[in-house]
C-alpha cells in the first residue's frame, strides 16, 4: 500500500526555485503540509501560494541559510513550532545546493569552494542532525537528499562540485547504515541536465552562459524531478529507494549529449 501523503508535514530546503519550489507545488497537490527554507523569502511567500493553489491548506515559510548551523537550528525550532512541538516530520528533502563558477583547480576561487561545501556537503549534515529528532519511527518518513550525475562522474571545472556531491552521496549511505532499525528511508534522487536556475547561480548572473548549457537539448525540467520525489516519498512504507539516477535522453553521459541544431 503507498504511503499516503495528505496531511504529513514536509519540510523542503531550497524551496524557492527550481526542484525545491516545483516540489512544493507537486507535494502541495497532495494536500501535505509544507514547511518551505531557503535564504529569498520574497520567493519563498510565493511559492508558498502556488502550493495552496494546488491544493494543500498549509504552506508555511521561514527564512533559511544551510551554511550556518544558527540559522539551521532556529528554522528547524520554528518548524517544530508549526508542527505543534509534535515528532510529526513525515518527509524531509534537502534540496539546497548548487554549483559556483566552473575553474579547473588550478584557477580555483576559495570563495567558490566553500560555498559549494558548505552547501551541498554541510547543509545537509546540519539540517538532517537538526531535524532527525522531529522524524518519527516505522512509519514511513522519509528522508531524500539531492544529488547529482555529478557525484558519480567527474568533470572538467567539476572538481569541487562533483566531490560535494559524491559527499551527499556517501552520506546518505552512511545514513542508511545509522538509521537501520528506526524505520526512517533514505534514499538519493541524482539528476542530469535540469532547466532551473542551477547555472544562472553557477555563473554569477550571466544569462547568455546559462542558456548555452541547454542549448538544443530536451533538459529535465524541476517539474520531472518533483514528480519523482513524490513517488518516492509515496512508496509502502517497508519499500527504500536507496539511489535514482535520472537523466534527460539528449544526455547519454555526462559529457554525451545530443544538441539539435536550431531552425
Ligand atoms: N539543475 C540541475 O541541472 C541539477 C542537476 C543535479 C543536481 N542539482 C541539484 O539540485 C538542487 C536544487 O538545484 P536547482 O537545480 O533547483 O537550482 P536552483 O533553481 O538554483 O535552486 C537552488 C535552491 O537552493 C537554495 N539555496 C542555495 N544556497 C542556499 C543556502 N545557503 N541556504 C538555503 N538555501 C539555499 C536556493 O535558494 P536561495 O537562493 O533563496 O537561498 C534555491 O532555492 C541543488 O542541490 C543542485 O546542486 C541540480
């Protein structure tokens, strides 16, 4: 039997764009109960409303920085508010993260580097140590982290990225081993080329670059990716989806990827 949805509480980080907002609206269609981190709250209030449009009576938001543990641990106490001080976190998906700049490590930028740990490495340490104790036994909550292609593949200029991804990955690993016998899943959902703001971040603004990573090609969309972590969290209760690779077909590989030529 699936695990039903409507009216669990799901807390989503990096929920004001891309796979985090997409997957607040699919959620929200199946009347969970939202609760919405990520560092724009402009953004955040809006993404709150489309997830009421699509059906779900609650969306709350709460200002959220993944790369300081203060921040983590007064949104996770805020969230333990919303949720009436109940052990009641049915879903938790860390989805904060992304990459910046692409520099072979040679010409690499401290900045760059930390930010990208701090991120997708430390992020996801700090929000699943806050928010474990709001999560409770053998009742189908889950936990699903974001990762990447990139974590199983290496690249050119995606030195730092892929080596915070394949973190996230060898840590929902060895999460699985820690939370044997709680009950709690965990499992990793890793996409390939995904249309978002993923590489406007990554290239500090410049749209024209962006836009050139998908040029030709039938990108993932956020919307696929939150259609898959619905499915995920939807799964019986006993049944784990340790590990999603999902890549859009123009992209065989990492570096294998089909353009069509315009006109
Ligand atoms: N798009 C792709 O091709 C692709 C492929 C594989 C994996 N991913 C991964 O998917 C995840 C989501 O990325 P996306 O593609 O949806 O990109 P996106 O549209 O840029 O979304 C990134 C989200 O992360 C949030 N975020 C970034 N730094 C944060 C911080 N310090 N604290 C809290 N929130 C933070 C952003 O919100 P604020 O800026 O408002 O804080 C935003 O909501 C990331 O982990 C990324 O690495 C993306």
């Amino acid at each position: 039997m699936k695990t039903p949805l409507k009216d669990k509480w799901v807390l989503i980080t990096g929920a004001s764009s891309g796979f985090g907002a997409a997957a607040a609206r699919a959620f929200g269609a199946e009347g969970a109960k939202l609760l919405l981190g990520a560092r724009r709250a402009d953004r955040l209030e809006r993404v709150a409303a489309e997830a009421r449009q699509a059906g779900t009576r609650e969306a709350h938001f709460h200002i959220l920085d993944v790369t300081k543990t203060p921040s983590v641990e007064t949104f996770v106490a805020w969230a333990r508010g919303k949720m009436g001080g109940q052990k009641n976190l049915h879903v938790l998906i860390n989805n904060a993260g992304g990459a910046q700049g692409q520099d072979p490590v040679a010409e690499g930028k401290d900045a760059d580097w930390e930010t990208m740990l701090q991120t997708n490495v430390l992020g996801v340490l700090r929000v699943t140590r806050a928010a474990l104790p709001l999560m409770p036994h053998d009742a189908g909550a889950s936990i699903i982290n974001i990762g990447s292609v990139a974590g199983h593949t290496a690249y050119e200029g995606g030195a730092v990225y892929c080596a915070a991804k394949a973190g996230e990955l060898q840590i929902t690993r060895a999460l699985r081993m820690e939370l044997n016998g709680t009950g709690i899943r965990i499992g990793t959902v890793d996409p390939g080329l995904a249309e978002t703001e993923f590489s406007l971040v990554r290239f500090k603004g410049d749209a024209g670059r962006a836009e050139k990573v998908y040029e030709g090609i039938n990108a993932l969309t956020a919307e696929d990716i939150a259609e898959i972590l619905v499915w995920v969290a939807s799964r019986p209760p006993h049944v784990n989806i340790d590990e999603l690779l999902v890549k859009p077909v123009d992209q065989a590989a990492i570096h294998k990827i089909y353009r069509r030529k315009a006109g």
